[in-house]
C-alpha cells in the first residue's frame, strides 16, 4: 500500500478515532498516517486518543477554519479525510475542491435515517435491521456514494443504548476496511457513484 496521509475530524467520544489509532497499531492499516486530529468541540473527549499518540490537534474555529484546512490538505499531500463522528456540516466549497477524498461514518444503513437521533428513528419506524454506513461525502448531506455497510439486527429488547452499541461494534470493523480499501486504491468515487477495483477481500455488507 503506498503512503495515506489522514486528517480525521471528530466531534465527541471519538471511539472511532481510538480504533483506526488501534488497527495502524496492529498492522492491520499499514502505511496509513493520522497526520492531524481535526474538531469543532474543544473539550470533545476522544481529543484524549490524538494526544496519548502525540498527533497534532486542530480546533476548526473562525480563526482556523475551512480554508486553511484546504491549504493544509493541498500543502502536506493528505490523501484522506475521514469524518468519524463529526457532527457538523462540510461547507460546500470545502466538499467539492476535494471531492473522492472525503469519507463519512454515518449510523444508520443509508439512504435511510440521514441525519440525526438514528437508532431512535430506527425503532420507531419497526426497522428489522440497522446498521452504518460508510460514504463517500458530496454537497449533500448523508447522501454520497455508500461502499460499504455493516448490518446489525434490531432484537424487542433492544433500546438506544443497545443499538448503539452494537452499531458502534459494527463501525469498527467498517470504518478501517474503508479506509484500507481507499488505501491500497480498492476503491475510488466515481462521479456519483463509486467503483471497486481488483477483488475485495471482504464483502461489502458485513453482519454482526
Ligand atoms: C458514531 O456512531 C458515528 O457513526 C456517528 O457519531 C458516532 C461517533 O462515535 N456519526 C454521526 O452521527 C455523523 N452524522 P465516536 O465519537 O465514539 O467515534
């Protein structure tokens, strides 16, 4: 795999951040690179994870805002953006002067329950099976090319917090195949799809 040079942009927890931290750690991610930790949150907690590893941390704020994020990304050869968990909305401009290198984990199986309170929303509408997705990012909101998926079953028992758990088990395994796919160029959007190449090593729907 040649070189990946990251950016991830987080908004709370960051779980998502530990775990791709984790999966370079064990290999599994090989020569991909957590250049900067990126949040519009300054006391969002997974801030914690960029610190242990001492990756630079970035607060998105008027004073460093989207613009200087492009130059960076131009300057330093960032080959990935991945939203993991971030909750705020991509300026227009930003998304389409780096269009096929911005990636979204979103928790639900797209194009269903885009935006917010997903697991609520999935119980509520008697959904049998949730799960996440993750995307290519467009000007759209939750609405670019989806490649891969992981499906969880919704149980009578299950609550929010059940949900998200088990969706956070699936996003696990989701978010670092996407990002090693997108590393050894498995992978690519094309216009408003996306296209695979060569043979996966995985199926894109994966079951918990
Ligand atoms: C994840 O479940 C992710 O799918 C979701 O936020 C959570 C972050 O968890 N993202 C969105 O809702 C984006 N609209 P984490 O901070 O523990 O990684």
């Amino acid at each position: 795999m040649s070189e990946l040079n990251c950016l991830i942009f987080i908004s709370g927890n960051g779980s998502n951040l530990k775990n791709i931290i984790e999966k370079i750690d064990s290999g599994f991610l090989k020569n991909v690179f957590i250049r900067e930790v990126l949040t519009d949150n300054p006391s969002a907690g997974g801030l914690k994870y960029a610190k242990e590893k001492n990756i630079p941390i970035k607060i998105i704020n008027d004073k460093y805002n989207y613009d200087n994020i492009s130059s960076d990304i131009n300057r330093n050869d960032i080959g990935l953006v991945v939203l993991a968990g971030y909750m705020k909305i991509l300026p227009k401009d930003f998304v389409n002067n780096h269009e096929g290198k911005i990636i979204n984990l979103h928790p639900s199986l797209l194009p269903k329950h885009k935006g917010l309170n997903t697991h609520q929303r999935a119980i509520q509408s008697g959904d049998d099976v949730h799960g996440a997705s993750v995307h290519f990012v467009t000007d759209e909101l939750d609405d670019g090319p989806v490649f891969i998926q992981g499906l969880v079953e919704i149980k009578e028992s299950d609550t929010v917090k059940t949900l998200e758990e088990k969706i956070h088990k699936i996003e696990y395994q989701i978010l670092p195949i996407a990002i090693r796919w997108i590393g050894e160029k498995l992978v690519e959007k094309n216009g408003s799809n996306f296209s695979f190449r060569g043979i996966l090593e995985t199926e894109p729907i994966i079951y918990l």
